[in-house]
C-alpha cells in the first residue's frame, strides 16, 4: 500500500523524475511541486502537470513557500501569499 495524503514531486517535476504509475499508487489527496520561478529548465513540465490527477496542486514556482499544519488528524495546506 503506497497511499500518502501527501505526494511530493521528485525532481521539482521533470519529465524524467516522474513516474505516473508512482504517482496513481500513492493516490495522494494533495500534490506539491518545488520548483523556482522562471528556471532555466523550465521545471515543472508541462506534460507532468498536465498527467497529475484531479487533486489540489501547490506549486512553489506559482504561490511561493507553502505551509501545511496538522494537528494529527487534520491538514491544512496554503501558500504564503
């Protein structure tokens, strides 16, 4: 079982770090993707993107740091700006 409520995106989302069969077994409720704004690579792919399931997506490169606080048993999750 490789469900997690939380999946965080290897390699700030390259074509070449993401496995979507990965990405479907852990069947996360949440997606987050670090990468920098305007990098050179153009990180996060598009097509990743484009393939992520139907969940909320927190993306560092579009809303800047995001915060998640639990307190055991609910998470919230919201960008800094």
């Amino acid at each position: 079982d490789m469900r997690a409520l939380v999946l965080h995106l290897p390699q700030h989302g390259t074509a070449r770090g993401v496995d979507q069969a990965f990405v479907r077994a852990v069947d996360a409720g949440i997606i987050v993707v670090q990468a920098e704004r305007d990098n050179p690579r153009g990180d996060p792919d598009p097509d990743v993107i484009n393939a992520l399931p139907d969940v909320p997506i927190f993306r560092t490169d579009e809303q800047g740091t995001i915060h998640m606080i639990s307190d055991g048993r609910d998470l919230t999750v919201a960008p800094a700006r």
